[in-house]
C-alpha cells in the first residue's frame, strides 16, 4: 500500500517536516512519484522496528516558526520582473530556495492552483499579496521559507479592489500548524505603520530585517 507523506507521518506519529529530514538523514524508505514522495506500510514499519519502538521521533505537535529565521532562510529580493499574475509566479517559482521535493514547475503550478481559488492578497488598497501553496504539506521543505520580493513595477494581481501588488511575500512551509502560524505573524508585522512605510519605500535590507527583529522578537520569544 503507498502512503503519502501525510500518511506516513501519522504511522510514525511525527510531523511532516520530521519525515523529509529522516528520508535524507536518517535513511527513511521512500519512493519518489514525480515530484511527490511515497511509502511502503511494511518498510515503514520495519524500519520503525529496527530503530526500536518510540525512538522515531516526538509526536506531531503545532511548531514555533519564526518569521525572522524564515526571511533570512528565503531572502530579500528587489527589482523582480513580472508582467502579470502568471510572470510573478514563475519568477517566486525560480527563486532559490530550500526546496527537498518539489521542482520549479510543480511549485508554479501549487501556486497557481492557490491563486485560483482566491487571490492572496491583503488589505483594502494595501499592495501587498502573499502567495503560498494551498495544501502546505505538498511543498516538500524541511523549514520554514519566506521570500520578500519587491516588483520592478506594480502589476495586477487579481485583487478585488483593482489593488496593484508592488510587493509579494512567498511563504513555504513544512506543515500546516506551521503554515498557519506563519501566516498570522506575517499579517501582524503588516499591521506596523513602520514596516510597511519601509516595504513601500523599498527600504535597504538590513533596514528591513532590523525593523523585523525589533518587532517580532518579543512576540516570538513568548511564543517559545
């Protein structure tokens, strides 16, 4: 029977994100399906038993991402040249990343599938969008990624005010309880007057990233 990794993390009882690390650190039986891993139950299951009962990994439980960590992971990114909804996407899909199982194309068209549903971006006539996978489990990274990318111009992004998008922050995540969290740090640091002052005016990076640690480093050492 092939799982996904899904399945496979609830047999092992750990995340998602624990299963990309034991399939390249710890020698986890899997199977690649194009873009997608798959598993055998019964190799699974051995393996488990060769490493003795309980020594797998911790249960799954909600994790602690941090914003901070997560730009510096992806990285800031001025001048990035697009046409159109489509062209974004393709660019956030070239941009380098820490990506274990999920190639350029597979990840423009998890993107675009998300967009279609709705388009992501935030605030009444705010310019900003925050592009991500709709199904976070399938974006094969072991960490948490977000990518802040500032367009050479404006462009149309779908939103329903008519908004043009002048800036895109593409989120990647190991698992949805990350995902989740990550989205509602990024929506509290766009409520700061300040960074998005500094977002608008394309301030210089470490300007950005200050600004960043300066407002989330309380809120994420709570949260610890």
């Amino acid at each position: 029977m092939d799982l996904n990794v899904r399945e496979a993390a609830r047999l092992l009882r750990v995340s998602a994100q624990t299963i990309y690390r034991l399939i390249h650190r710890e020698n986890l039986p899997a199977h690649r399906r194009g873009d997608q891993y798959q598993f055998n139950r019964v190799e699974l299951e051995e393996w488990s038993r060769r490493r003795g009962a309980g020594e797998v990994g911790s249960p799954d439980h909600a994790a602690n991402p941090s914003l901070r960590k997560a730009l510096r992971h992806g990285g800031i990114h001025y001048g990035v040249e697009a046409d159109d909804r489509d062209s974004a996407l393709r660019a956030f899909a070239a941009l380098p990343g820490d990506r274990v199982a999920l190639s350029e194309t597979a990840l423009y068209e998890t993107l675009l599938a998300r967009e279609n549903l709705a388009p992501t971006t935030v605030g009444a006539g705010a310019g900003f969008a925050l592009p991500h996978p709709r199904d976070p489990i399938v974006s094969g990274v072991e960490l948490e990624v977000v990518h802040l990318c500032f367009f050479e111009k404006p462009i149309d992004f779908g939103a329903l005010d008519g908004q043009r998008v002048h800036t895109a922050l593409l989120l990647l995540s190991p698992g949805v309880e990350t995902h989740i969290q990550l989205l509602a740090l990024v929506a509290f640091a766009l409520r700061d007057d300040e960074l998005c002052s500094d977002l608008i005016e394309r301030a210089p990076r470490d300007v950005i990233l200050r600004r960043v640690d300066t407002l989330l480093e309380p809120v994420e050492s709570r949260r610890k």
